[in-house]
C-alpha cells in the first residue's frame, strides 16, 4: 500500500514528495521475529494505526483531523479487514489512492470533496449540480429500474429513496483525490482552475473555498520544494520492523535539598507509592535512580507479579533529602540508564520518570545521549525553580511533561503519575483514572463527594486518599448498595501519609460517595484518588486523552486546549468537560470546553472538547487537568465514527452498464443503555506562557474567527447564520459585526476590506456562544451591472459572505470562513439542467413565434373588418 501510495503521492504532487522512510511496529502479542527492538516509537505516538473498531464492523479508512484547515490532523485508522480483503478495493479504489487521500488529510489539513449528507446544489446560473471536484466527473442519475431524468430523482431539494448519482468508470477527468480516489483516470489534487468552489463540501467549508492543492502547497513541506528532475525516479520507500521488547521502567528522582521546601519531597513519595502499587502494569521492569549533584543507583531492575513485588520497590523510595541544593540531572539519568541497560545491554524501548525541583545549568550536556538512548523520558517539574530545559527532554524522546504547582491541595503530582502509561494502546490493561480533587479542609469540616463507578469499568479499583499534617482524616466510603469502609479498612501508611483501599473483584457500578472529617485542629490538605480498569475484556471504557496544541505560546496568543472523548473509537457527545489550569503562582483557572463546531472547536460532534486559554497570570509553567462528567440521561454516542472517510463509491457506469459494488458495511452501533453516567480525569501535561506583562496592560485579545457561518437565500433575501464569537476570543460579548459580500470570490478572499458593505446597524452581538440570525436583501447592494465580476460570461445569481466581530478596543477578528448563496430564482420555479434550460429556450421560443403569427393575423383580421365596416357606412350614406 504505501509502496504503492509513495509513486502516487510523488505523481500528485508535481515530482514532489514521496515516502523515504516507514517503520512498522510490530503488536507486542506477536511472536518475535527478528524484529528491530522498539526505541522510542509506540501505539499511542503512531501516525497511521491499524486495529479494529472493538465489537462493531465497518472498513472505512478515515483521518481524525481537528484542528482546522492547513494543520496536521491526529493519526489514520485502517482497519485489518481494509488491508486484507481486495473485494473492497472496488469500492475504494487502490489501497494506494486511499493511503494518499488520508496522507493528504493527516499531513497538511485539505478535506473531503464529497458529501453524502449534500449530494447536489443549485450553482449560480440556476442549475441542479452534483457536489464533486472537480465538475468534469460525468455520470448519470440511476432510479431502482435504471437510469432515469434528474427531475425523476429529487424531489424537495433530496434525493428520492432509490435514487443515487453514479459516476462513469472511464473519465478523463484527472482530479481529484480528495474526491474520488477510486477513479483510475484521478491523479492529482484539485488546483486552482479545476477546483469547484460551489460544491457544498467540506474543503470549501473548512478552507474558505480554495482548492486543496493551493492549501498543500502553503504547507511547510512545499515551502522550499522544487520538483525532481523529469528523467528521476524516486528511489521506492525503505521499512524498518519493530517490536517492543519487556516493558522497562526506572524512577529517576530528585533528593537535593530543594525538594525539602513545600513538602515536594512528601508528594513525590506518596505519588510514587501509588504508581508502584496500583498504577504501573505487571510484568513490567522497574529500578530507581536518585540524583543531586551525583546520581545513586537505589534498586536494580525488579519485575512486578505481584503486590509483594510492589512493596518492595516501595521500600527503595527515598526517605529523607540531601544536604546539598545542586543537582545535576544528567548525572541522575546516567545511573538511570545503567539500571536499564542491566536487562538487554541498551536502553531501547525503557520508560524514564525523572522529577525534579532544580536548576541545572547543564542539562544540555547530556541531551545528545538521551537522543541516541532510545529511551522515552517523561519529565515532571515540582515548583518554580525547576529548570528552563527540562522539557527538551522530554521534546528529543518523545515523553510527556508535566508541572506540579506548589500547592498543598494539589493533586497535580499523582495526575502526573496516573497518566504515564505503557504506551501499547491496550486500553483493557491501562488504569484509568475516575477522580482526583483536593481541598484544604477547616478544622471539624469535611471534604464529601460521589465518583461515578460505570458498568465498563471496576476492576482493580483503588480509591487513595493522602493527607499533608497530622494523623488521618475519619474516612467514610459507601458502594452504591449502602455497604460502607471505614478508615480502618484502608491500608494505612503513616510515614508517607496514605491510605488506600482496594476494592475485591469488580467494584460495583453506581454513585460511591466518600466523606473525610478533618478530625483535628488544624487546616488539613486532603486529597482524593480513584483509579480502575476495564471490567470487561470486549467493551471499551470510556476513556479521555487531554492535550494542548503547542508546547508553549507567548503572549498574548491563547493556547488551543483539547480533550478527547471517546468509548473505542467512537466520539462521547453531550458530555460536560472542564479544563482545571494551574499557574506557577496565583488560583486555578476553571474552564469549560465544547464540542460545537464553534470558537476553537473545528468540528461539531467529533468527541474533541476544544476551548481557548488566554487567562495568564504568570509567565512559566502551566499545568492542565481535564474532568469528563457524563449524565445518565444524556445520549452519549454518535452511530459514526467522525474523521474524513476515504468514499466508497456505490457503484459504476461501465460500456453503458450499471455495475453496483457490494453495499458497506455500516460502522454504526446499538448505544447501551447508560444507568450511571460516567466520570474520567486525565492529566493535560503542562505547557509555558511567556511574556506575560507585569502589570494591568492594555486590550490585547481580539474576538474569535468565527468558522460555522452559513448563508441560506430565502425568497429574495439571504438568511446568515452563525455563532456568536467573544469580546476576548469566545468569552463574554462582541460590540459589533462588519459582514461583506461580493459577487467575486476572488474579490472577498483577497480584498475583503474592500467588498461590498452590508448595513448591519440594527445587529447586536449576543454573548458568545450564541447563535446568530441575520436576514438581509441583497438585491439592494448587488444591483446594477459594476458588480459583474470580469470575464463572466454567463450571469452569475451567486454571492459570497463573510463577516468578522469587532470588540470595544476596536479589535477586530480574523475574517470568518467564506458562505455563498444562490440568488434571484423566479418564484416557484423550480431549477434546472442546462440540457432543460435548451429545451425550455426552444419552447418558448416556438411558443413567442406561434404567438407573434396569432396576434398578426388577429390584427390583419381586425383592420380588414374596419375597412368592410367603413365600406358598409359609406354605401348607407349614399341611400340616405
């Protein structure tokens, strides 16, 4: 396939790009053969993976994409039947195409130029149109018994049950790709004279109408391209077999004297107590290394099959700091890296925890060495002070980083802990993590709540409950059935301050409420943990994935924040997903995200919660957390997986016949039903802010893009729809509108500022979130023949729109996606072909002669009985 999709892409792209390098990890689960070990690659990391949909059927390959047009989307998913079965490359085309039409998706944001849901429109000159790119694919509409007239096929603006457009399988169309891979004369993307910027698709909608190859070519990988000589071939691509070997993990922790202020040394332990006892998955391999100015080796390798395994490495964590402020990360690594080699020679495929709160000026010492290690380090910052670099550690291996606050009612160190996994993608192994909260409690209070335990999960759960002074608080916890644990049912550990419970065999699915009285005279720090695994090896839990768009963004532009719902692979909509945020210093700002195709949310309905951050208080790190709340009673899953699809094409016209593909399968599920609701948290990772003013500063953030408008005509006015933007990106109120139209696409994509002004006085911005309605006659800004664009040779009935919000500062935000409509439609006319619209000329043509003959001979008839009349009066006068 990708062989294959290398000399296509390289055809597509004008002698440009083609695939040089592939690596190909093998499941772990397989038998080793001869396998390259796994260094840093993993599941989780993959950009194209290949697995089932979990229970439900379906091949469509599809590229979940979620940030917009022009940016990298998340990953390709084929499914093993797609790659097995060759009857299904007559619906799809060459496994080849498709792995182009998704690359194209994935690497430089273009989307699909199909859509089912729209499959015509009516274009400017009044015509019905089939929605393809580019417009010179032919085909035919086909009822049940056959090919039949359009008029026969739609009916209200749809298409009647039966009906369906079918394409010729021979075409001398050449594009476009990311319509119809399957057509074997498509090679190429559409461009600027092929492109259909009428069709209502995607492309056109996410990429304000331009075509997909102008939007490639944007793209960094075509910035300083040239085409390869006309004789060359590129060479065909080279692949790289992997398997992960054992799962390996060392624990390389900070003692120096830093770690003594603001307990950190105290969280790290009870952290790292948890994620050796509960979080870490067994079998795997796992050694400790300390650090302050030199690196110690604390326990060797030691392999967990059992608690007892557990314990032990538990007893290895460091109990008391050092003396001494300076540390010297590399030197801690070092031994990391001794205590990994230990089981094969290499660190290939090891896992690297490394925390710390200090500065170290020589980081960068060591970063070549742990590039070439092939290990992945996660790093974990405690406080202020930690330093600059850290995260390139993580940045070069490809690990996850994240910051701890100096917080007593943080739980950010445990989140941290709780989100390293072992990167397989087996989510029936992985503990997922169900509530995390901290509080400072008042003397003789309580900190009560209930965890939502759902029926998808409930094995190995384990609620954790730690403390910051003083003894224990009195805890109470009570299953859903009224069964209650006491304090004294917990696992106490009084040098650590934990408590742990383990709940026996599958916790029982339903609200669990816990209560802890602070018992003593003081402020208590106390904080809750619960953590679980899937109950049943066939169905998915609900799982979420929280992550920003960039490591670090400088002010004043926001930070995208993303959360990922899903159960398998299906999106979880209507659920209520809220962005905790932690600053170096000052209160956590809470933040709700959405999935309404709004703001930063790109797609509506994708399961990706999306919501911009730009409260920075700070300059430094930032940490995120996402909690996932969903209520029984809200319909959580989508029947379809979203992404854009490669098309399945239904059926062809070949030499004149209909030759029909086997119907898709369908990916659709049953939904089950949902007693309890559920509750995820995952931790976010971190991200830094820079330039933060000081002081109070002047307005700096402009009102959001608006990215959903749609114009619908009505009669003889255009209905605009969309959703309110912000005063500050998508928060709080716009002061007001500014909406242009043309009858240029060129002139409203190039020169909007100089596009036609529609008056929008009596148009005030609602707050953001809201949906808008505005109804204008365009007929009042159009009128007259210096709005006729150049060069058009027939009239054109289309207009385009776009508006942008303007705040109190007069800030204004970037110009909104491109809406256009079809105008000035006689009154219950209905549209038609241009082989009609002949027809019709002919009729009324014939009909204006035979009517031009009546009147003749009507008015011949007429003056020559005046004349017998006249004659008549003139005789009668003569008697007279």
């Amino acid at each position: 396939m990708i062989t294959e999709a290398s000399f296509c892409l390289f055809n597509a792209t004008k002698r440009r790009v083609f695939f040089r390098n592939i690596k190909i990890l093998i499941p772990a689960t397989w038998k080793a053969n001869n396998y390259s070990k796994a260094k840093q690659e993993s599941y989780e990391k993959a950009n194209v993976i290949v697995t089932d949909w979990y229970g439900a059927h379906g091949d469509d390959p599809y590229t979940l994409q979620y940030r917009g047009c022009g940016k990298e989307g998340k990953y390709i998913h084929f499914t093993p039947d797609f790659l097995l079965n060759d009857d299904l490359t007559a619906g799809y085309g060459s496994r080849g195409k498709v792995f182009v039409h998704e690359w194209a998706h994935l690497r430089w944001g273009v989307f699909d130029e199909y859509n089912n849901e729209k499959p015509f429109y009516i274009n400017g000159q009044n015509q019905i149109k089939v929605t393809r790119c580019s417009s010179d694919i032919t085909g035919i509409f086909v009822c049940e018994k056959g090919p039949c007239p359009q008029e026969n096929c739609i009916i209200s603006k749809l298409f009647k049950e039966g009906c369906m457009f079918i394409y010729n399988s021979t075409q001398n169309a050449t594009a476009s790709i990311m319509f119809m891979q399957s057509l074997s004369s498509v090679v190429e993307f559409c461009n600027a004279s092929t492109h259909n910027p009428e069709a209502p698709n995607l492309q056109n909608q996410m990429c304000s109408l331009r075509s997909a190859w102008d939007v490639i070519t944007d793209s960094a990988d075509f910035r300083h391209s040239s085409p390869m000589s006309e004789t060359k071939l590129p060479p065909p691509p080279t692949f790289s077999l992997l398997q992960a070997g054992d799962k390996v993990v060392c624990l390389v922790l900070d003692v120096s004297s830093k770690m003594a202020e603001a307990d950190r040394l105290l969280r790290l332990q009870q952290a790292a107590e948890f994620y050796l006892m509960q979080i870490v998955e067994i079998h795997t391999f796992v050694g400790i290394a300390s650090f302050n100015s030199k690196g110690e080796i604390r326990a060797q390798l030691h392999q967990i099959n059992n608690d007892d395994d557990r314990k032990l490495l538990v007893s290895y964590l460091p109990a008391t700091v050092s003396a001494e402020a300076e540390t010297s990360i590399c030197s801690g690594l070092k031994k990391g890296f001794e205590v990994v080699e230990k089981l094969n020679g290499k660190a290939h495929g090891s896992v690297m925890v490394l925390v710390t709160s200090g500065d170290d000026e020589h980081v960068a010492n060591c970063l070549l060495t742990v590039q070439s290690s092939g290990s992945t380090i996660h790093t974990i910052a405690l406080g202020s002070s930690a330093v600059e670099n850290l995260e390139e550690l993580s940045h070069l291996t490809g690990g996850l980083k994240f910051f701890v606050p100096d917080k007593s009612n943080s739980n950010s160190m445990i989140d941290a802990f709780s989100r390293i996994s072992s990167g397989t993608g087996d989510i029936f192994q992985q503990h997922i993590q169900l509530e995390s909260t901290g509080e400072n409690v008042q003397p003789h209070y309580q900190l009560k709540n209930t965890v939502t335990m759902d029926n998808s999960v409930g094995n190995d759960t384990a609620f954790l409950v730690t403390w910051q002074t003083s003894g224990p608080p009195e805890i109470v916890l009570a299953d859903p059935s009224g069964r209650k644990y006491y304090t004294d049912d917990f696992v106490t550990n009084l040098t650590l301050q934990t408590a742990r419970l383990r709940i026996p065999g599958t916790a029982k699915p339903g609200l669990w409420m816990y209560t802890l009285n602070n018992t003593h005279d003081s402020l208590q720090a106390l904080k809750v943990t619960v953590t679980s695994r899937a109950s049943r090896s066939a169905v998915p839990p609900a799982t979420v994935e929280a992550f920003v768009e960039r490591d670090s963004t400088r002010f004043p532009h926001p930070m995208m924040i993303y959360a990922n719902v899903r159960k398998g692979f299906y999106p979880i909509l209507n659920a209520t997903v809220t962005a905790t945020i932690e600053p170096e210093a000052g209160d956590p700002v809470m933040l709700k995200l959405f999935d309404d195709g709004a703001g930063a949310d790109v797609i509506k309905n994708d399961g990706i919660y999306s919501r911009y951050f730009f409260s920075f208080a700070v300059n430094g790190r930032y940490s995120l957390k996402v909690h996932v709340r969903h209520s029984p009673s809200m319909s959580s899953l989508t029947h379809s997986v979203p992404g854009s699809h490669a098309m399945y094409v239904p059926g062809y016209i070949a030499n004149g016949n209909i030759q029909m593909n086997a119907p898709r399968t369908s990916v659709g599920r049953s939904e089950e039903e949902q007693k309890w609701g559920f509750s995820r948290i995952s931790s976010g990772g971190s991200f830094s802010v820079l330039g933060v003013p000081a002081g109070p500063h002047t307005d700096v953030f402009p009102p959001c893009k608006i990215i959903d408008l749609e114009a619908v005509k009505v009669e003889d006015q255009v209905t605009l729809s969309w959703t309110a933007p912000g005063e500050d990106f998508d928060e709080g109120q716009a002061n007001s509108y500014e909406i242009r139209m043309s009858k240029s696409l060129q002139n409203i994509q190039d020169d909007f500022n100089n596009a036609i002004l529609v008056n929008t006085s009596k148009l005030t911005p609602q707050q953001a979130g809201t949906k808008e309605i505005f109804t204008f006659s365009p007929k009042l800004f159009t009128e007259g023949p210096k709005y006729q664009p150049e060069g058009e040779a027939q009239e054109n009935h289309r207009i385009y729109v776009a508006i942008r919000a303007i705040d109190r500062n007069s800030l204004k935000s970037a110009v909104s996606n491109i809406a256009q409509a079809s105008l000035f439609i006689p009154p219950n006319s209905a549209p038609v072909l241009a082989r009609d619209r002949l027809i019709l000329k002919g009729i009324l043509t014939a009909m204006g002669l035979i009517g031009i003959i009546c009147l003749t001979i009507v008015v011949t008839h007429c003056i020559l009985n005046k004349k017998k009349t006249a004659d008549n009066k003139e005789n009668g006068m003569k008697l007279l």
